[in-house]
C-alpha cells in the first residue's frame, strides 16, 4: 500500500515535472516605437477593430489587432504623428476623432508618469 502510494506519487511528480515549461512563456510585449519589452511599467495596448478605428484597451482583452506603447510620451508623440501607430496596426491612416482620443489617453499618461499636472 505504502509503495503503490509512493509509486503514484512519484510518477505524479515526474509528469509534473516533465510538463512544467523551463521558462513560462510570457506573451511579448513590445512598444512600437522604443522596442522596450515585457511590463516592467506595463505596456497600453491599443487595438484596431473591424472597421480600422484605433482606440486604447484599458482590459488588454479586446480583439483586433493590437499594438502596445509604453509611457514614455515621445513614443505616443511618434506613434500617433510619425505613423508608428499606423505601420503597426496596418492601417491605412488614423481617423481624425481617433487620434484625437489617443492624445487626450497620452496626456493623461504623462501627468501620470511624471506627477505633474498638465498646464
Ligand atoms: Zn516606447
């Protein structure tokens, strides 16, 4: 009784072991403009939907192809006027409303990354 116990145990512990990944896959998160990875400060996501508008996923859950930026307010600067944003979500540009809604979302998040209020 002892054995088979400890036999049931073990080869429990061994497919444990065998399935357990060396490394846990972490989804990579990459901003699209600096290239800084994983979520050391968390990176926003910002999708596309059907119809090609682009909007911040605060729930990182949305479908639609997404893309992430981190906090650092030049990447915002980039994304929405140098068309990073646009290259990435493959789009063929940001509708007018749309940007302007990601640049009231990117001042938000400088005050927030530096404290200060926006004057
Ligand atoms: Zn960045």
């Amino acid at each position: 009784m002892h054995q088979a116990t400890y036999g049931t145990l073990y080869s429990a512990f061994c497919i444990m072991a065998t399935k357990l990944p060396r490394q846990k896959h972490i989804p990579q998160r990459t901003c699209i403009v600096c290239r800084t990875t994983g979520a050391k400060r968390g990176l926003m996501r910002l999708v596309r939907d059907g119809e090609g508008r682009v909007s911040y996923d605060a729930t990182g859950k949305r479908a639609g192809r997404g893309a992430y930026l981190c906090h650092l307010p030049q990447c915002w600067e980039q994304a929405l006027k140098r068309g990073a944003l646009v290259r990435a979500l493959r789009i063929e540009g940001l509708q007018a409303e749309d940007t302007e809604a990601l640049r009231e979302i990117a001042q938000r998040i400088v005050v927030e990354a530096t404290g200060m209020a926006a004057s």
